[in-house]
C-alpha cells in the first residue's frame, strides 16, 4: 500500500472532519497528525495506532467493521459516511470537501479544498 492510501485510512478512520499531514518514517512507520500511525502487516493489510486493521485483499474491510462499495456515481463510499474518489494518480477528494494530496515523496497532506 502506499503513502496516499495510508493517509485517506487515516481519514476515514478519523471520520474526514479535520486536516491530516501523514509522513513516512526511514522506520517504514507512516505517522499522521490526527495522532494515528500506521505499519503495513503481512499481505495487503495495514495495522494503525489504534488497533484498526485495513485490509485489501479481497475489496477493503476495516477491522472495526467499517465496509466500502462503489457507489454509481464512482465515489468509494464507507460505511461510517465518507467517500472518497480519486481525481488524479497522486490526488483523492472526499465528500467532506478534504483533498488528500501527494507534496513530497514522503508525505501526504490532506487539507479543506473548498
């Protein structure tokens, strides 16, 4: 999985209601600001701070529960109310008005786009 990825998870699971700057470490560690950091596990699954396990493998499932499906308009809709969609390779805006953008190669920055 990748810095871009990380970090919309980590909006996600923070419900997508404030501004998140997430940095890879040289440890392999992606820490955010909304306090979640987050370790890529076996396979395709991601471990954050809080317990939360991502998984890619077959659609994404969230440990806590959480479900995504594409809706027909091809926003990727979760279950807990936030949607994502990808407008470029290195760019996601989600419904909350929040763009989640690479800046550097180690960090994303996902900031109020309205």
């Amino acid at each position: 999985m990748n810095l871009l990825e990380v970090a919309v998870y980590a909006m996600v699971i923070g419900g997508a209601n404030q501004p998140v700057k997430c940095t890879e470490s040289d440890l392999g560690t992606v820490n955010c600001t909304n306090g979640l950091s987050a370790t890529e596990n076996e396979g395709e699954s991601l471990r954050f701070s809080n317990g939360i396990t991502v998984n890619k493998r077959r659609g994404i499932s969230f440990s806590n529960g959480v479900t995504a499906h594409i809706d027909s308009a091809g926003w990727l809709e979760f279950s807990n109310g936030v949607s994502i969609r990808r407008d470029s390779p290195y760019r996601y805006r989600l419904n909350s008005g929040y763009i989640c953008q690479l800046v550097e190669r180690t960090m994303v920055q996902c900031q109020d786009g309205r």
